[in-house]
C-alpha cells in the first residue's frame, strides 16, 4: 500500500481528525467524498481564518461613511456627491512563487471581481509586491513573471496600476509576497450584497466554463508553507483571461444597473462551494445546486472537482424568474455565458438552510449539509503564543551607524527605482490618474460612475508595509506603517478615511507567529483608534514559509483618502533649482536616533534594538501641516521619511529631479539614516521657507531649514564643519537610483 493509499481522505485534503469529528457531529452521520472536499476548501485557512479570527475582532471596524465594513466581498465608504468607494486587498502569494505569471495575474482577476461584485466599477490597481534577493537568480525570476502577470492581466482589462511597492530581501527568497489592491466607484443605490434571498430565485452561473485549474488552491497552496516538491502543485494554480473578464465586468454591471440581481458572489476561493453556500447562508435560505447544469471545459470532472475548481472570470448570480429571459439577453450582447445551476430554497422548519448538490434538478442528491456550516461552524483556533526567547535581549542591542568612509556609499546602495517595474503597467485608462506611480500615494480624479460628471474632488490611495519594523517590533511597527500611510496621504493633500490591511504572516503554529499577529492586530488597532480610521476590510495569509524558515511578520497596510478640493496635481517628489529644503516634523537637535529596523541596519544584519515609539497626537499635528500645505499649493515638492530615513528621502528627490541638493546642519550619520516617523522633507520657494518654520512652530511641529535644491551635486555636511558626509554627483545618484532595476530584471538573464 503506497503512503497516498494509506493517508485517510480527510487527512488528504488538509483537515485534522477533530475537524473530521466535527463534520460528522454536524451532519449526524458519515460525510461523503463530495462533502469533505466542501469543508475542507471552506474551512482552510484562507477561507476561514480559523487561527486569526480570534485577533481580528479586537479591529475598530464601525465609523462615519462606512456602507460595508469587514465580511463582504469589499469594504464600501460613502465618499459624497451620492458615490461609494468599494476598496479590498488580497494575496496570491503561494500560486505566484509556484506559477509566477498566472499567480499574479489571477490576483489581479480576483481582486476586480472583488470590486465589481459590490457593484462598483474597478478604477485603480495596486500591487505591493516582495521577492528573494536580487542576486538571486530564482527570485529575479519570479519577480519578472510576476511583474509580466500584473501587467498583462491589467492592461488587458483595462484597469490602471496606479502604484504599489517593490521589496527584495533574503526572508522572502522561497516565499515571494504578491499583494493586490484594487479601488472602484459605484451610486450609493448600487450596492449589492451576496444574499440569497426569496424562495424560488434562480442562481445563474455567469462566465467561463469550469475545469481542473484552481481545484484545492486555497487549501492546497495558501494554507501551508511550501517544502521540496511545492512546483509539483503547479495545477493547483488557477489560469486567467483578462478579456473575458473585461466582458464580465460590464455584463454584471449592466444587469445590476437593469436592476436583474437579487444578490451576487464572484468565484474565488473555494469556487462554487464558497458561492452557493455564502449567498444562502447570508440570505438565511437554503439552495439545490444542480452540479451538471455547470459548464465544463474538460471532460470526466468529478463532481468534488466541479465544486471545488477556482477557475477564474466566474460569477453567480440569484435573480428572479421573471428577470431570466432579461438577464439572458444582456449576458448574450456582452457574449458571456449564462447558465442557470440553482435555485433558492426556504429554509426548513428549524431555520436550517441546506445546500444541497444535485445530478441534475430532482435527481440524486450527492451531497446535502446546512448552508452556514460551511462559513459559521468553521473551527476557531486559539493557538498558542510566544514571544521570541532572545526579544529582551535583541531589544537592549545598541545599533549604530556605518563608519565615516562608507555613509555615502551605504546611502547610494539603498537606491531603487521601483517606477521602473510600474512602467510595465497602464497607469493612465480611464485618464482620471492626477499622481500615479513614483509619488507618495497615487491621486485619481472622482466622477460620477454613471454620469462621468467631474466631482472637483479626489481620491487617493496607498499601500506600505515595513518588514524590518515589524521584525524588531510587530506591535509598534505595524502602528508605524499605518503612521506613514498616513503621512503618505497628507502629501498629496489627502486626507484618510478608511484602512485594509494584508497581515502576511508565517506557520501559525509556530507560537512566535501567533504572538506576531497579535502584537501586529494590537498595533494596528492602536493606531486606527488614533486617526479616527475604520478598518472595512483585509485578508490574512498565513503558512508563508520555506523549508520551515517564516518570513518576517509583514502586514501590509492599505489607505484611502479623499481630496476635498482637487484644484492642482499634488506637489509630488521633486526639487526646483533654488527653493530651500525643510524638514518638517523633527529640527535634529536630538541625540544621536537608533537605527533599530532601519534598511541601513540590516544591510549588515544587525536586527536588534527597539523602535521609537508610536506618537498619535504629534503624527496627526504633523500630518495636518502637510496636507493644508499641499492643498494650498505652498509645496514645490514634498516627501515623506521612510525607508532609508532622511538621508534617502533627500536622494531620491534629488534622482527623481536630477537636480542637486546641498543639505548642512545634520549632526551624525545616526541622524541622516535612523527610520523616525513623522517626518517630511518640503521643497519650497527661498523666500518663503522662514514662514514654513515660524508656522510649522504655532503648528507644534518641529522643523529645520536643511538648505538649497540646486546644482549638479548632491551634499550632506556635517553639523560641525568637518568634510561632507555624502558628495556625490547628482548624474551619479541619479543613474544608481535608476539602473538598479533595469541592470537585474530587464537584462533578460534571469532563470529559473
């Protein structure tokens, strides 16, 4: 007997004997093979979030403008003028190291069916994204086809990547994070939810065909760490077509504009089982699912597969009878397939709505369990937790900065245009993109979704994430993140109304892990108190790790803001020969900062040290000061402190510009790369650069005039007089900051 032959089904398909216990008990008997596979895609660890609900209670989830908080297919925020924006983030994080094209494509095609599901329009992609070391050769490889996937899926779907992020470091070299955002508009009277209501409504399947691709994704792939062998679960990734989804988009929202939809559901996780079973159990009916009515586009699939498969550009819809011949018509102009697979059922007399599969509508029943099971009874897993054994003593670590003769070196190497992965990208369809990619937070112009009538006003967009923060210190650092989302926002003159966020974490039963989510949870509450911000969203990834090493805890925090007056494009990350640099938010009189979790930091391994503090009220004072500055059109340029500190934010206004810059006054290397928050570099005109320090001052903000933007050098001299410490030529800061990408990922020597 082979190992395959002796492992019992359940144990096969990811679930645990006491899980397998509590199938039986709901049940009241035995389950068959059909249902198994129902509850072991339905209560992995993607779809259930057995091992973080417990933590994402403790989430601020309520406030003014929310339409739609955590639950649904996307958090929605009534954004004024009679407009909704639907926002929601993802991962595909196992399927892109595993099939990196279709991994981040079909992220890509999930995330929009996301939006659209709400029944908004999709306007803007996002896609924060992490891979293994550039000199890795199998790391540049996945980030390419990553890369190659977004933009092939997005550009043919027309929706634009507006920006993102792009991250190489070491702990994500066998476990790549591929992060998606999207962004959509709807009326306030178009959302739709994913209810099933009104007995004897159909459930039409709308679409592409059904096959083999994506059959246990998520149980297989999302919920467990990969090991040797993992490219043998290269099936297990679904494949995309963006035309069809294109074709999908405007049919689904026609019909919701016609008024045909009683409630709808896209196909992700789960494919049909999460569909059927969510719409029923939200509308506390029952459904018969009539499993051959699907269409399929191979033959011989099981009805387990069928249920199971994730092909991608799905969607099921409950309308009512009369509206079928309507819904029909307009699924056939848009040329996408229409098939009706189910109808609503009333609960029975106990209030249990059952679904159940049929062989064709009154034939045999292949599996019948009650609709709620599926999501309401799914396990929930207190795991245990540990703080690191060596926190104490790794926290009490003094890190200090590099020697004089290697700072300007150590500040060039952190250079890295990521504008050069989002040129791959359309970030111009729609033509409503004011600030795209390369500035602190993408800006798109907001109009009416169905006039196209111009509103005068904005929205804005962000996605950070901090791996070395949340490494040294989850709790703090993920405060922080949310801080210099924050901040990212004021600069283009933002402010934020509602946070999602994707806590990437590792093997949740490594009690480390746990206590990282929960510190990371407690953070991120902390902050949402302290900015007044909702959280309406998110998701949870979690078995990211490679040959049992986890990745270092990376929440990734998206931010949306509206512009109230969108009267210019916001001041963006740039010099004018001649203004003055100030720095907003700190006048470097301190002493020397740690550089605990700076990217200087682990550049030479050293992890260790504690964080500064997260700061609410001081961060509001300071991020209030930047936005009213850039409403008013008082900044040239403008860019926050992050990454790299001061010194790289300097740098990389002087790269991106091409022109110099001559900064005095900076006391010691700890001050020009230390991450502190709350912090902004301001290009402003000479003579105005004074007012900006006296009114940054009643503000209760500190703040310093740093020096002059101009010249073909870039300087930093030291605070006593003594050589500079960085005096480099700006075409040299310029091609470092430019080439690094290009010279790695577009010189086409990566392999796999």
């Amino acid at each position: 007997m082979t190992d395959a032959e002796a492992t019992p089904i359940h144990r096969a398909l990811g679930l645990t004997d006491a899980e397998l216990g509590d199938i039986t008990s709901i049940l009241g008997r035995e389950p068959n093979r059909l249902e198994l596979s129902m509850y072991s895609v339905m209560w992995s660890e993607h779809c259930s979030y057995k091992s973080s609900r417990i933590h994402l209670k403790r989430l601020p989830t309520t406030g003014e403008g929310v339409l739609v908080g955590p639950g649904e297919n996307a958090g929605v925020m009534d954004v004024g003028d009679g407009i909704a924006a639907a926002i929601r983030i993802e991962s595909h994080n196992h399927p892109s190291f595993i099939e990196p094209y279709q991994g981040a494509a079909t992220g890509a095609g999930g995330i929009l069916r996301d939006i659209f599901t709400m029944g908004a329009r999709p306007i803007a992609l996002m896609d924060p994204l992490r891979f293994g070391p550039l000199e890795d050769a199998r790391s540049r490889w996945v980030a390419e086809g990553v890369v190659s996937g977004i933009s092939g899926y997005g550009n043919s779907v027309g929706v634009p990547t507006v920006g993102g992020e792009v991250v190489f470091d070491e702990c994500y070299k066998g476990n790549p994070l591929v992060n998606v955002l999207c962004l959509g508009i709807l009326p306030v009277d178009r959302l739709v939810l994913a209810k099933a209501t009104g007995a004897g409504n159909l459930a039409v399947l709308l679409g592409s065909s059904t096959g083999r691709d994506g059959i246990g994704g998520v149980s297989v792939l999302a919920s467990a760490g990969f090991d040797e062998g993992s490219e043998d679960k290269r099936p297990a990734v679904q494949v995309g077509d963006p035309f069809e989804e294109k074709r999908l988009i405007e049919a689904c929202l026609a019909l919701l504009d016609a008024g045909l939809v009683v409630g709808i559901q896209d196909l992700g996780g789960a494919g049909l089982t999460c569909a059927a079973s969510e719409t029923a159990a939200n509308g506390k009916m029952g459904m018969d699912f009539d499993v051959a009515a699907v269409p399929r586009r191979e033959d011989g699939m099981e009805p387990f597969e069928v249920m199971t498969s994730e092909s991608q550009e799905r969607m099921l819809a409950i309308v009512t009878p009369d509206g079928l011949r309507e819904v029909m018509r307009l699924c056939e102009r848009w040329e996408v397939q229409a098939t009706v697979v189910g109808r609503v059922t009333e609960p029975d007399a106990g209030g249990v709505g059952w679904l159940r599969i049929v062989d064709g509508f009154g034939g045999e029943v292949l599996a019948e369990v009650p609709a709620s099971s599926l999501h309401d009874a799914a396990p929930l897993y207190d795991r245990p937790m540990a703080e690191p054994v060596d926190l104490a003593g790794r926290r009490a670590e003094v890190v200090g900065a590099p020697a004089d003769a290697d700072i300007a070196e150590t500040l060039l190497g952190l250079l890295c245009d990521t504008t050069w992965v989002s040129s791959q990208y359309d970030h111009q369809l729609f033509l409503n993109t004011v600030e795209g990619p390369g500035g602190d937070a993408a800006v798109l112009r907001l109009k009416h979704p169905v006039t196209g009538v111009d509103t005068g006003r904005g929205l804005a967009i962000t996605t950070d994430g901090n791996h070395r923060w949340c490494a040294v210190d989850p709790r703090v650092g993920t405060a922080l993140t949310l801080a210099e989302s924050v901040l990212n926002l004021a600069c283009v003159g933002a402010r934020p109304i509602a946070v999602v966020n994707c806590l990437n974490f590792g093997n949740p039963e490594h009690p480390e892990v746990m206590w990282q989510l929960s510190e990371a949870v407690d953070g991120l509450s902390e902050a949402c108190r302290a900015f007044g911000l909702p959280v309406i969203g998110g998701n949870v990834s979690l078995y990211n790790e490679s040959r049992g090493t986890d990745i270092d805890p990376t929440p990734v925090i998206g931010v949306l803001g509206v512009v109230d007056q969108l009267l210019r494009r916001p001041p963006g990350v740039a010099l004018v020969e001649g203004d003055a640099l100030v720095l907003i938010g700190d006048d470097l009189r301190g002493p020397a900062p740690s550089l605990a979790g700076s990217a200087v930091a682990w550049a030479v391994g050293n992890k260790g040290g504690s964080l500064v503090p997260f700061d609410g009220p001081a961060h509001t004072a300071v991020a209030d000061l930047v936005r009213s500055l850039a409403i008013e059109g008082a900044l040239r340029g403008v860019h926050d402190c992050s990454s790299g500190g001061l010194g790289l934010a300097l740098a990389e206004l002087s790269a991106q510009s091409g022109i110099g810059a001559r900064v005095s006054g900076v006391p010691t290397a700890a001050h020009l790369l230390a991450e502190l928050p709350s912090r902004v570099v301001a290009c402003v005109p000479a003579d105005a650069a004074d007012g900006l320090v006296a009114r940054a001052t009643a503000a209760g903000v500190a703040a310093l005039r740093l020096g002059t933007a101009g010249g073909d050098r870039f300087v930093v001299e030291r605070g006593d007089g003594t050589a500079p410490m960085v005096d480099r030529p700006v075409a040299e800061v310029s091609a470092r900051w430019r080439d690094r990408l290009p010279d790695a990922l577009g010189a086409g020597t990566s392999q796999n």
